[in-house]
C-alpha cells in the first residue's frame, strides 16, 4: 500500500487517517458503547488504517482514555497524534469555551504543554507521542511566545517523548514561525472539495517548507456521503445549522452534483463517501484525509477508498462539474 511521508520527519502512512473526537461521546457526539469504539478500532487497523487522532478535550480526556485500551498491546503497530494546549484543571488568561460543563483555557506556555503530554501519556498508556499537534494557537504571542511554544517542542522531540510536531487552526504567517524556530512537520485543518480556503491561503506555504497537510471533515459533517437528501431535517440545535455548505440554497447545488457523480460509483464498485474521499486527496499532493469515525461499518466505508483509483478523465470531470458549483455556492 502507497504511504505518504510526514514533512521532514521519518514517519509515513496510509493516506486516510482515522478521527477519535466521536468516540469521547459527551454532550456534541452523544453517549457512545466504548466496546464499540475500541472494535472500530481494530477494524480500522485490520483494514489499513494505521494513524489514530485524538486530543485531551475530545470528551474532556475521554476519547484519549478508549484510543489508550484500544491499541494496549498494539502500539508498535500504528501511529498516535494527539493535542496539546487546551486546559481545563486551571484557569489561564486566556478563556477559550465551555465544553463538556468545563470552562477550557488555551495555555501554549512550555510547563502547559509538558503537563498536557503527561496526562495525554497515561491516558493512552504509551510513553511517547508520533504526532504532537498545538490545538489552538495562542490569541496573543506576547502571552505565550511561539518561540518559547516550538522551543519547548523540539525538547520533547529530543527527550524521545514526541517524534513529530503538528499544527492545527494556524495561518500561513504561523506557519513559517513554526519553520523559523524549529521543524513543523503537519498542519490540521479543515478541508473538503466544496470549503478550499486552505488550498490558496496554507498550501503553498506548506509546500515551500516541506510541511504535510491533514485535512479534517472532507465529507462536510456527512453532506457529502450521499445519504443526506434535501428532506434531511436538522435539529434546531444541530452544529451542522451553522455550515453554510448545508443551507438548502447550497445543500441542492451539491446534492444534484453528487446525484451526477452516481455513474462513476457504479463504475468503480463504490459508495459516494469513497469517490469523494478518493477525490479530494488527488486535489493536494500528499494530502492525508482524516475520516472520523465510531462504529466498525463506518470506518469499513472509508477503509475502502485506500484501494481506490480514479483514472484522470474521471478525475478532470468531477473537477469540472465542481468548479460550476462552487461558482455558485453562497
């Protein structure tokens, strides 16, 4: 199976990554069956899917808690990224949101960040992290010096506790402090086929560096799996009301675009998750597309769009067919 490399680092994987926050349950995902969740997990590596997210606010420590039991005795065998810089055991000048009935803080400082792995370690019973992703950047550089930020990084680096350092909700100026005072390896952030914003703003930057891209949510919150229709009604307080790609205006333009994808997943023996998965690594070089997932039917979906291969004609009609959308999007 083709692996991607990991900007400058010696780690490579699998281009589809699988997403944990679902799997911390609490009040955004609902109650989940962590039995189910640590077999979605096994499926998930049975499958070819070897690099599992996570990060200590995802059910405020929960979701690390489930990925720790999941991989007990199989850590060797995957790559593990969690996040650090969210801190609800104390107060910081810096309020980020309530989650889970927490009041969370962003704290960026070396001593937060070091406390941050500690906890994420014993909850996911390893003792080293592959990917270290910053979670949220700091609102004030002069609060915490991104200097001091990546200093402290590259000493975990070195003590053997981290191997490769991440980057999510950044920009392209952060991105090339990161390169200044160390090695960014990844950046995280949102990407799918109809929200580009990252393609003209961070790609050439993170081409110019040598920096990765992940990419969260490429199948816009399930608007883009072929099983929303223009009848799916959203509950009032559903997280999916405040995206704009599922406002009814936007919702039909892209739904009659996928219902004019239907010949190709006919063609190659796959479901619309899978051809838009497909599709959406071959719009950035080595994209690496983080699926979320919870359930073994979910990530088996998704697991089948390693083996996938779009031929180029295919590949320039679909992007033909989506730029007259996006032309119109709202």
């Amino acid at each position: 199976m083709k692996t991607l490399s990991i900007g400058k680092s010696d780690i490579c994987s699998p281009y589809i990554a699988m997403g944990t926050w679902a799997i911390g349950g609490g009040t955004w995902w609902g109650e989940n069956d962590d039995a189910l969740s640590i077999r979605t997990i096994s499926e998930a590596m049975e499958h070819g899917i070897l690099w599992f997210d996570t990060a200590p606010v995802y059910g405020i420590g929960h979701s690390e808690e489930v990925v720790g039991k999941a991989l007990k005795g199989k850590r060797d065998k995957v790559l593990l990224s969690t996040k650090c810089g969210l801190e609800w055991d104390y107060e910081t000048p810096c309020f980020h949101k309530v989650m889970e009935g927490r009041k969370v803080y962003r704290d960026l400082s070396p001593k937060g960040i070091r406390k941050n792995l500690e906890d994420s370690l014993r909850r996911l019973q390893t003792d080293y992290i592959d990917i270290y992703y910053t979670h949220w950047q700091s609102p004030d550089f002069a609060l915490y010096p991104l200097e001091e930020t990546v200093g402290v990084l590259m000493d975990l680096k070195k003590e053997g506790k981290i191997r490769a350092i991440g980057a999510s909700n950044v920009n392209a100026d952060i991105i090339r402090q990161y390169c200044r005072f160390g090695q960014l390896d990844v950046i995280q952030e949102k990407y799918s086929i109809v929200d580009t914003r990252i393609a003209s703003e961070l790609v050439p930057v993170c081409e110019e560096n040598q920096v990765s891209i992940q990419a969260y949510s490429p199948l816009e919150q399930g608007l883009l799996t072929g099983k929303v229709t223009m009848d799916t009604v959203l509950s009032s307080t559903d997280v999916r009301n405040k995206n704009r790609f599922w406002k009814p205006e936007n919702r039909k333009l892209i739904l009659d675009m996928m219902e004019k994808w239907t010949p190709l997943t006919e063609k190659y023996g796959c479901s619309p998750a899978n051809l838009v998965i497909r599709y959406t690594a071959s719009t950035i070089k080595n994209l690496n597309i983080l699926c979320g997932a919870r359930k073994p039917e979910q990530i088996l979906d998704n697991a089948k769009a390693l083996e996938l291969q779009l031929q180029e004609d295919d590949i320039r009609q679909m992007t033909t067919m989506l730029d007259e959308v996006r032309s119109h999007l709202i």
